[in-house]
C-alpha cells in the first residue's frame, strides 16, 4: 500500500472530515435542546398563574 491511496496513515485528512461532522452534529444538536429549553419555559411562563 503507498501513502498515495486512501487510509494510508496518521497523514490522511478523513479522519479530520468526520470529526469536523461530528462536532458540527453535536453543535447542532445542542443548539435544538436548548432552544426547546427556552420555548418550553416560554410556554410555561405563559400559562403560569399570575
């Protein structure tokens, strides 16, 4: 195998690729919890006794 063909060692950059979309995956992922968060405590606030 030379270094030319994919998965060739620690200097193939498809590891990088997957963990750039595993990263941006869980950033989005975060970013939905928390903005459900926020709209549920805005429901919530809404319907609260006053």
């Amino acid at each position: 195998m030379s270094k030319t063909e994919k998965g060739a060692g620690p200097d193939d950059e498809s590891w990088k690729e997957r963990g750039i979309r595993l990263r941006v995956f869980i950033y989005v992922f975060a970013t939905h919890i928390i903005a459900g968060f926020v709209m549920l405590l805005f429901y919530l606030g809404e319907h609260a006794e006053k």
